[in-house]
C-alpha cells in the first residue's frame, strides 16, 4: 500500500511540475512577475525620456525618427491600461494574485517591446548626435587673420563676449570692404575647430543678406541649414512660426548676419529674441553703426582700418617683389598709405601693380590716385572707390565697358561666362571684325574675364565654378556709381531688389544700359517711354511677366542686346521688327513662348537664343539674318519642322545648337521635300560648332560629309527605333548620364575657350555593318546606349585617338578579345572616363580590357551601375603598371560584385596599391561586395568613402598615414558599427569624420 501510494505522489507531483511548466510557459512565471513589471515601469520611464529628447533634438536629417516616436506613443497608450489594471488587482482580495498570474504574460510582451525600442531610440539617438556634431558649424573659405594683430585682437574680443551671458547680440560694423566678412569667418571656423571637443554652439547658422535681401530668402536660407523642409506655398508667417518653434528646441546657437543693410523684424524672420531665449545669440555685420542700434545690439565692434605696418605686409603680399625694389619702395609706400588701410583697396591695388618694374607706372599709379575726387557714397569714398576708380582708369580700350557692363547683374550673382561674352559681342565691345571666328572672339572674351579678375575687380563664382563670375558688392557699387555719372555708358541698375512694377519715371533719354533682371515684374509699360540711346535691355528672370506690350519696344530704336530669358511670356510683339540695331536677342527658357514675329529686318542680328522655348516653327524672315552667327534652338520640344533651303542661307551662322530638339535631321534622300537636311549644313562654310540629333538610318559616319572635317566642336546625335528601357533602369540612367551628356553649347565652353569638345551620342542602334569615318575617329566624348554590335564597332574603327570620355549602357553585349587574343594596341590611349551602366552580360571590365587591349594609363573617373552580373571591377594580371591616374571610383547595384580587385595568378608585376592616387569612392547596393583591396594595400591620398548598402564590407584600405588625408566617410551606422580596425587605426580615431548616411 505504502508503495502505491509512493508511485501515486510520483506521479501527481510529476504532472503538477509539468502542468505547472506549461501554464508558465504561455502566462507568465508569477514568482518574477513583480521583478518584470518593475523593470517595465522603469524602462518605460527611460523610454519616454528619450522621446522627450529625441523630439526636443530631431531636425528630420535623420530618417526613421518619426516612425521611431510615434511606436513609442503607441506602445505608451498599450501599457497604461495594462498599469491600471494591475494597480487595481492590488487592492483585491490576496493582492489579485489570480489577476496578477494571468496578467504576466502580457507585463513580459510589453518589456520585451520596450526594450526594443529603447535600443532602436538609442541607435537613432547616436546617429542624429554624430550628425548634429559635424553640421554644427560648416567651415568657410577664408583667408587667414593669424598675422594682423588688429584683426586677431577684435577676434578675441568677440569670442568672449560670446561667453558672456549679458552680451546676446553682437554688431561688427565699419567701412565697406573693411574685412569685417573676413573676421566673421574665422570666428566660424574657429567654432568649428572647438565644435570638435567642447562645442560651445548646438548650431550655427550663417546668412548672408544683400541690400535688398526678400524675408522669404533668408527664412529659406536658414531653414534649409536646419535641414527644414520648405515649401513653395508655405508663407512667410507660417515659415517664421516653424524656425522659431525649431530654433527653441537648441540648446544654443549662433546665427551670424552678414553684410546687414537695414534693420531686420527677428519676429517676422522666426529668431527668438536673444532677451527673451537664452539660448540664442546673434552676431551681425554691417557698414552703419544705425543698423547695430535698430538691431538693439548689446556690444558694438568697430572694425578700424589696418595700421601702416599691417597695410604693408598686405600690399607687399599682393604686390609682390617688386613693391621693394630700389626707387619704387617709397612710391610703394605712398600708394599703400593713399589706400588708407582698407584691406579690399589694399588687395586690389597691390595686384594691379604687381610685377610691374618701372618707377615710373609707380608715380603714375600715385599721382592718379591722389588726383580722383568721387562723391560721397555712405562716407567711404576717399578709402575705397579713389583706389577702385584708379583700377578701373587703369583698364584700357572696351574693358572699361565690360566690367562697367558687370554692375548690371545683381549683388552676390553668379555670372554665366557664355552669355556675358554674348552680350559683350552685341553691345560692341569686344575688339572683332567680320573675318574672325567664334571661337576667337570666345577666347578673347575669357582672356578679358581673367584680366578682370587679375584686377581683382570680378572673381570666381559659387563654388569656385570656372563658368561663373561675381563682381563684390563693394566694386559693384563703385561702377555703378562711374556708370552713372558717364554719359557713354550711363547705366539704370535695378536688378534683384525685388519690383514688381518698373518705375517709369527713372527711365530717361540719358541712359545707355538698363537692368530690371531677376525681379518679380507683372507687366511693363504699356506706352512708348523714349529711351532712344539705350543698348542694353535686360528683363530676364522675372517669371511672373507674362505681356511685352506693343508699344513698349518703340522707345528703344537702338537696342543691341534684349534680354527676356526664363519669363512666361507667350509672344513677343510685332514692334520688335523696327529694333533693326539688335545684335542679340536672348529668350532662353521662356518656356511659354510659342511663336516669333518676322525677324527679316533684324539685319544686324548675331545671336539668338530660343533654347527651352515652346516655338513650333522658325519665324519668318529667318534665313534673311546674313550676320547671324549662333542659333540655339536646343531643347525645343516643339519644333518638329525646318524649312529647306533656310539654314544654307544663313551665311555667317557659325554655332547651331539644336540638341534634345524634336527636329531630326537626315539625308536628302531620306525625307520629303520641303525639309532641311543634312546636306544643307555643308553649305555653312563657317560653320566651327554642331548639336543636332540624327534619325537613325543617318549614319554621319562616312564619306558623303567631308565638311563635317571643318567642325571644331560638335554633338552629333543618332537614335534608332525606340526600344523599352524598364522604368528603374532609365531613371538611374539618367543620373547616370548627367555627367556626360551635353549642355546648351556656348555653356558647355570652358573657362579657357576650348572649342575642342566632339561629342557622338549613338543609341538603339545596330552597328553590326561596317563602319567608318572621320566623326568617330575625332570623337573625345562617346556615349552608346542600348546599341547592338559593340564588339564590330571598336573591331572597325581601330585607335581612338581622341577619345577622353567612353559611356556604354543598357546592352547584352559581351565583349570578347578578337580572335581570342588581345587587341596588340591600346584603342583608347588617351581615355580619361568611363562610365558602364546596365549591361546585363558583364563579368568585368577586365572583358573590355582584352577587347581593346586597355592600358588606363589616363583613367581619372571610373562609374559602373547596374551590372547585375559583375563579379568583379579588374584582375590585376592585366596590367603592369598601377592605374597612377584615377581618382574616383562610383560603383553601384551591381548585386554579384564580390571584389574590386582581384589577382588571379596570386603574382603580379604590379606595385601596391592599384589605384595609389584614389581620392573618392561611391559604393551603393554591393550586399556580396568583402574587399577593396589586398590586405596589405593601403590608399595614402583617399579624402572621400561613401557607403551605402554594402553589409558584407566589414574593413578599409586604411593606416593611420592615410587616415590623415580622410576629410569624410558616409554611410549607414549599422555598417560602420561592424567595420574591423587595425591596430594604428580604430573607429574612435575616424569618428569625427563619420557623418552618417550618405544619400548620394
């Protein structure tokens, strides 16, 4: 008995630890219960915290924040029920034991949920602080104040009065030109040096104003630095509402107000009020000591000019040796201290007279500059435009007019060089006759460009563009001032300050030139106002103007140069015929306008540009137009006809550009009568420059266009029939193709004049015949998309002498050496870029190598994109010596990429590393992508890394030598969290330079 009874208590507690397990298994273990639930309280207490801050700190730079906060709200509005509840249990019978058991299983989901999101919140966190870190101040070129006492000094100054408490707003002011931009933007960069330890600012903000400057500008300007989304329709109150809800949410931060004409509303604008918001402090520059008042500014620093031995070393930097040569130093001197220690006086005259020997020019150059007496304008005439006037006396012949001609554009405009060069042609003064080319009288307007900016009187435009000039407020304001007061060039300037209706009473019978461009015009003068000797019109960039009205016109019987470019208007009048003096007549992207008036009386006609436009077909009296030398007709989606017999009348025409227009050209024997073909252009016996798109059965390629040899420039264009692109190929084709594809023709020049850019687009197109001609073999830019018998177009061809540039996209080709071997000679000698895009067949380009037998001698920029079956970039074996010129490498969505490099013969005459100058590299969407290199490879000269989807790279090419030239590395934190280090170089070492995502 006592034995059953033992079997039967075995086997009772047996299945109670059993069902005792299975119960807790799907409820919940009731001992932990109260240890979970107090961890849940607490960690869902650290959880909102986070979302305080986060909420408090997002700026939407960093995506999934958004999401992140509104599951934290959702997972809050789940648990606070549950809390109820079980708070409630707690005051029943046995503390609702049977509740609370029940209840376990859902406390353990809800810390499980919590936590996750805790750890998704704290990677979020880390991302947007390390984004937060590198945006907080953005480094400004500037020239360095290290060595001029003064300027160090009022930098000290103002650095402490930053850490001040009393001081919120600071007013730097003195005399145009001064250097008080200079000083501001070493004190940014100063920030930006301690930004990296301690940072004293969360922010900072720089704005630069005009004299003019339009409130919704600057709110832009400042929401975009804060990665603020802004829309078009969003008013300005509502724009200011957002910035100062957003601003309120830094801990502190600066903005900095440059070149401050007037007064600013801080309320209209959205700045919280430094007296109201600590956190924020404000440092504005400005000429006048009235705008630091009206600004109610705390502390004002004046800014003096440089004392006598601080100018020196100024003007002898500039000057340059011979501002110390025996019998000009005292001249040297004396014109130094009639610059009046103003550094841009200072600037521009040591580099008008540098290298400049003779005693002589010297006292000249001192005896103009103690002679010129200007006016007063806001009282710094006799430190600032006595100089600047003297550099301008200085100018000989028609470059006087050219920088006066300048000063029509608005302050702080980047200049295009092209259509300044187009309307110093029409206005006369470039120094040209008949017989010279477009080409020459490019270059000499380039050559004129550069002396301009040896004077110091224009400079580069944004970024440093090589194609774009500016002209400082402070010159600008000079010639202004000269061109108003000369009679033969006396100028109404009245460019960027946005009017929305011309004062007619300024326009007068005096005035020679006349700018309105870039305003928010609605209508012109519906009357004739006599402006009888005015040259120069210039109305572009008024988007809103719509009318030129009939009558307006009339009173500019000697217009050259009309400027109605990116305005909506639909037609121009009939009253345009009696301008019979316009040499240039400007209507780019007036993309409403769909038809011209007869232009046969426009006899003196040079330029006209109708590229954007809607024009359906050419005005009347075109092919009357003997002196007109470039037309631009590109991107003319309209235009689908040309007269015959029209283009060969056009004697002079020298440029047409007629890319991207819906006009196809071909052969006569190709088209009905009544439309211009191909055959007609070889009547242009000055005909240098050529954009036209081809129909595919013309194929420039042989014999029947011997004048085609006359092209200096061109972009010959052959399409065949259309083909289906998938819809994701064809977008990343283009911006794939951005790089290589044309541009309007005068803007696609370069800075120095080269005419030498010979492009040939061929696409769907079978080039399986036999091909040859002069246009392929001078091509430096050739693009091949969607095109069928690659292989037999290099094969007929042969060497490329000329070829810089090679795009080949969207094809099943697979390339192959011919006859198994390697071509003996480089086809390519001088190739420069290549670009590869979707070609579904390749395996490498090491296929391209053998075809054409590649040295990449020259190779500078190496893009290849959606080459699904790709497996790797090159071997090694191919080559002996390294690829010394490339710098760049874009690899992207090429999902079987397992290696950059590879060396299949485990030997390899080739030094370390392959590409030993590589500065930047783009991955994106390389998910089997492991190595860059070999493992003993190291890049010393690599600046950039961006990285986008690429899980399985997990090191870098990197040493602590090279990790020196490292300026940024982008890419996703959960790959930068699993990248390996080295021992001489850890995450923590490139940290600063991880700047997240790279988006590109």
């Amino acid at each position: 008995m006592e034995c059953v009874i033992a079997c039967l208590s075995s086997a009772v507690s047996s299945f109670s630890e059993h069902l005792c397990g299975l119960i807790c298994s799907k409820v919940g273990n009731p001992f932990t219960f109260k240890s979970n639930y107090s961890h849940l309280q607490q960690e869902l207490q650290r959880l909102n915290d986070l979302k305080s801050t986060m909420d408090r700190d997002h700026d939407e730079s960093v995506p999934g924040v958004n999401d992140w906060s509104r599951n934290v709200e959702e997972t809050g509005c789940k648990v606070r029920p549950m809390q109820a509840k079980i708070e409630a249990n707690k005051e029943r019978c046995c503390g609702g034991f049977k509740n609370l058991f029940l209840q376990s299983r859902e406390v353990v989901k809800a810390l499980k949920e919590v936590r996750r999101l805790e750890v998704r919140g704290n990677c979020l966190a880390n991302l947007l602080a390390a984004n937060r870190q590198a945006r907080a101040v953005e480094l400004m070129p500037v020239e360095s104040i290290d060595h001029q006492p003064a300027a160090s000094k009022n930098l000290a100054t103002i650095m402490n009065l930053l850490n001040d408490d009393a001081v919120r707003t600071i007013g730097v002011w003195g005399k145009g030109g001064i250097g008080k931009t200079t000083l501001v933007k070493n004190l940014n960069n100063m920030l930006k040096d301690a930004s990296s330890t301690t940072p004293p600012f969360s922010f900072v903000i720089w704005i630069t104003l005009s004299r003019d400057w339009d409130l919704k500008s600057i709110q832009t300007q400042i929401a975009r630095r804060l990665n603020m989304k802004v829309n078009t329709e969003d008013s300005t109150e509502s724009l200011a509402a957002r910035l100062c809800e957003r601003l309120k949410r830094e801990e502190k931060f600066l903005l900095l107000l440059d070149d401050v004409w007037k007064e600013i509303d801080l309320d209209a604008l959205g700045i919280p009020r430094p007296e109201d918001h600590a956190a924020c402090k404000i440092i504005l520059t400005t000429r006048f000591l009235d705008v630091c008042r009206g600004m109610k500014t705390d502390k004002e620093i004046a800014i003096h000019v440089l004392n006598d031995d601080e100018a020196w070393k100024l003007f002898c930097k500039n000057a340059g040796e011979a501002a110390i040569l025996a019998g000009v130093e005292t001249v040297a001197r004396a014109i130094t201290k009639e610059c009046g220690g103003l550094p841009l006086a200072i600037n521009v005259m040591g580099t008008s007279m540098r290298k400049k020997t003779s005693k002589h020019l010297w006292e000249y150059a001192l005896k103009e500059l103690q002679s010129s007496v200007p006016h007063n304008i806001y009282g710094v005439e006799d430190r600032v435009y006595k100089p600047l006037k003297w550099s301008y006396d200085s100018l000989r012949g028609n470059i006087q007019s050219c920088f006066l001609y300048c000063s029509l554009y608005p302050e702080d405009f980047s200049i295009d060089i092209g259509e300044l060069v187009q309307c110093w042609l029409g206005e006369g003064l470039l120094d040209v006759d008949e017989q010279q080319s477009y080409e020459d009288i490019y270059k000499s307007g380039v050559a004129l460009v550069e002396n301009l900016q040896d004077c110091c009187l224009l400079e580069n435009g944004d970024g440093g563009r090589s194609r774009t000039v500016k002209i400082h407020d402070v010159v600008r304001d000079v010639a202004i001032w000269i061109a108003s007061s000369d009679d033969k060039c006396k100028s109404l300037v009245q460019s960027g300050i946005g009017l929305s209706k011309i004062p007619e009473s300024k326009l007068t019978e005096s005035l020679k030139r006349i700018s309105f461009m870039d305003n928010e015009l609605t209508a012109l003068p519906d009357r004739q106002i006599a402006c009888p000797g005015a040259s120069t019109l210039l109305v572009q960039n008024n988007r809103p103007l719509e009318i030129v009205p009939e009558e307006f016109l009339l009173g500019f019987q000697s217009l050259r140069v009309l400027n109605l470019s990116e305005t909506r208007i639909q037609r121009l009048p009939l009253s345009l015929i009696h301008l019979g003096e316009l040499r240039a007549l400007l209507l780019s992207k007036c993309v409403r306008l769909n038809e011209l008036p007869p232009v046969g009386r426009l006899s003196k006609l040079q330029v006209l540009d109708c590229s954007y436009t809607n024009i359906k077909e050419l005005p009347a009296g075109l092919e009357q137009l003997s002196n007109l030398r470039e037309l631009n007709l590109s991107c003319t989606d309209g235009l689908k006809t040309f007269r015959a017999g029209l283009v060969s009348r056009l004697s002079s025409l020298e440029i047409l550009d007629m890319r991207d227009s819906s006009y196809r050209w071909c052969l006569k024997t190709e088209t009905n009568e009544g439309k211009a073909t191909l055959e007609e252009l070889g009547c242009l016996e000055r005909l240098i420059g050529l954009m036209v798109d081809l129909t595919g059965s013309t194929y420039p390629f042989s014999e029947y266009a011997p004048w085609m040899k006359r092209l200096k420039s061109f972009r010959i264009s052959v399409s065949g029939v259309p083909c289906y692109v998938p819809c994701y190929v064809w977008t990343d084709l283009l911006f794939f193709m951005k790089e290589v594809s044309g541009v309007p023709f005068m803007n696609s020049f370069k800075k120095d004049g080269n005419f030498e850019e010979r492009e040939v687009l061929l696409s769907r197109l079978d080039l399986s015949g036999k091909l040859s001609g002069w246009l392929l073999t001078y091509a430096t830019i050739l693009v091949l998309e969607s095109c069928k018998g690659l292989n037999n177009l290099f094969d007929s061809v042969g060497v490329f002498v000329y070829l810089k540039s090679l795009s080949i996209s969207s094809s099943n080709v697979r390339f192959r050496p011919p006859g198994g071997c390697c071509a003996p000679n480089d086809l390519l000698p001088n190739l420069e870029e290549l670009y590869l895009s979707s070609l579904y067949c390749l395996e490498s380009i090491s296929e391209l190598v053998g075809t054409l037998g590649l040295k990449f001698s020259r190779l500078k920029v190496m893009k290849v994109l959606v080459c699904q079956k790709l497996k790797y970039l090159l071997s090694c074996d191919d080559f002996t010596q390294p690829l010394e010129k490339l710098e760049i490498i874009d690899l992207q969505m090429c999902e079987d990429l397992n290696d950059m490099f590879i060396h299949s013969s485990g030997q390899t005459s080739m030094s370390n590393p392959v590409a030993p100058n590589l500065r930047e590299i783009h991955l994106k969407r390389l998910p089997k992508l492991k190595t860059l290199s070999r493992q003993e490879e190291t890049w010393q000269h690599l600046e950039h890394i961006y990285v986008e989807e690429c899980k399985s790279l997990k090191k870098l090419p990197l040493n602590e030598q090279s990790a020196n030239t490292l300026k940024e590395i982008r890419g996703d934190m959960e790959w930068w969290k699993q990248l390996e280090w080295g021992d001489d170089v850890t995450s923590s070492t490139l940290q600063p330079l991880f700047k997240g995502p790279s988006y590109y």
